[in-house]
C-alpha cells in the first residue's frame, strides 16, 4: 500500500533479469511502497499519521539519492535524460517509436519502458533498432530511482546519448519520484479532455514541457485547446507546450528542435558527445 495511490509492492523484474526490489529503512513495520508527496492520506492500523509521514518522507529521501547517483553518471556520460509520464494510452509509445525513427540518425538513442506487466513497449521499441530495455513494476504504480540505475547497468546507454525513460501510465505516483532525469515531459492526447492538468496538478507542475498528443483528432472532439493550455499554464507558469500528432506527423518538427536544444545545453560540457 502506497501513500499516494494504495498500491501495493511486487515482484519488479527487468528484462529476463529478476531484481527483488526492496529497500531497507529502520522501521518497525511492514515494508510497502509507502511514497507520496504532501500530507499521507493512506492509513494503516495502529500507526498514525505522523509516523505514515514520516516512513513517507525516508522513502522519498532514499529515492533521492539513488536518483542523485543516477544524475551524477549521467552527467559524467553526457547521457541526456527525459521522464515522460502520462496517463496509459496517451500515445507515448507511438510518439517514441516515430521520434527514434526520425532522429537515430543524429545521435544514439536508448529507451527505457516502464510497465505493470509485459514487455510489449520494449519489444515495439527495438523494432525501430534502438537499445531498449523493460522493467515491469508488478503492482507497483511507477519507476524509482533504483530501478532506474540497475535498468542503466543493463542498458549501458552511450556516452552522449538520448535516453528517453517511459515511465508507467500514471499522473498521481510518478510526480513524487525523481530518476535522475534532466526534465519531466508530461503527454496529455486530446482525448483525454483539457482539465487533466488541473485533476493532477502535481504532475503537470513537476514537468517542463507538456506534448499534447493525436491533435489530429481534434476535428472529431469537443476539446478546447486553448483552455487545455491555460490549466496547465495555471498549475505550472513556466511549462511550455507543444501541440502535436505522432500520426501524421504535425508539429513533430517542434518537439524535435526541442531535443535538440536540451541536449546540447545539456552537453555543454561535452563538446566531444554532441555529434553522434
């Protein structure tokens, strides 16, 4: 049972490689996934909500520094690293699958999935031919820190890199965990209606940039756009937006300028790794 959600921890495997993933804290308790942000709305018999903060708090400190660690080595590679979060069937596969497609040729990309169950993503991934890699979360709700960094001692992504981590479909959990990355990229598809970032503003606040996805849909939906950007603008005045269809292909030519940017801001001290 998890302080944001309630969910419960399981069995988290990565590829064929099984990790046990289990953290040890000094409590007198049973070890759960017990992770939020803010005030603990989870209850557990016995124990009160001060203490349920405070197990809450330890988590997210631990989280921290494997996320910390990750950074580090990130930085030392010139690894570039995106989270992006989004509610299942937002179209972050698709978008991914058409953006390695589209830019492997300009430097090396590695992707790592995030699921429940399955290696489905993964294996839709290496179809494109870039290196990729599946952590199924079992009943665990989002990827952490110490996945992420055993996940990378499998991956070995190259130095100066693009590693895009598809986090698991979710807009309450993945908002409280740092892995590392450079930015949070949240995808919102149109389908999904505009006040999504006001039903998770946490998400929507923690990300640097918000893709709104299958635009081309937009013909066929009552969606205001403009009130979709103004939510996210109100939970988060310096995310900026970008409208656009992993399917035909509109306004992926702005996402793409926009990795572009990042990267080389983020290798400004690898001159070396800018070019594949």
């Amino acid at each position: 049972m998890c302080t944001v959600c309630g969910c419960g921890e399981g069995e988290t495997t990565i590829d064929d490689h099984q990790h046990h993933h289990h953290h040890s804290h000094e409590h007198d308790h049973e070890h759960t996934h017990d992770y939020g942000q803010g005030p603990a709305h989870a209850h557990a018999p016995g124990m009160s909500q001060a203490r349920m903060v405070q197990i809450e708090q330890d988590i997210l400190g631990k989280n921290n520094q494997y996320a910390a660690a990750n950074r580090q080595y990130f930085s030392e590679h010139g690894i570039h690293v995106l989270n992006l979060v989004s509610s299942p069937g937002s179209g972050k596969t698709t978008l991914l699958s058409k953006t390695i497609e589209d830019m492997q040729a300009e430097f090396s990309v590695a992707v790592i999935e995030g699921d429940q169950q399955t290696a489905n993503d993964a294996e839709r991934i290496r179809s494109t031919g870039a290196k990729a890699i599946q952590i199924n979360t079992g009943k665990g709700c989002h990827l952490d820190g110490h996945m992420v960094g055993h996940a990378v001692e499998s991956l070995q992504p190259e130095d100066g890199s693009l590693l895009f981590i598809e986090n698991v479909g979710n807009l309450v959990c993945p908002a409280a965990f740092d892995l590392g990355e450079a930015h949070k990229v949240a995808i919102l598809s149109v389908t999904e209606g505009e006040d999504k970032p006001i039903k998770y503003p946490d998400m929507f606040h923690a990300a640097d940039l918000m893709l709104l996805n299958k635009i081309d849909l937009l013909p066929y939906l009552d969606f205001d756009v403009a009130q979709c950007i103004a939510y996210a603008q109100q939970v988060n005045p310096r995310i900026r937006v970008l409208e656009l269809s992993a399917k035909t292909g509109e306004g992926m030519d702005e996402w793409y300028q926009w990795l572009v940017s990042t990267r080389q801001t983020a290798l400004i001290g690898h001159p070396e790794k800018i070019a594949k």
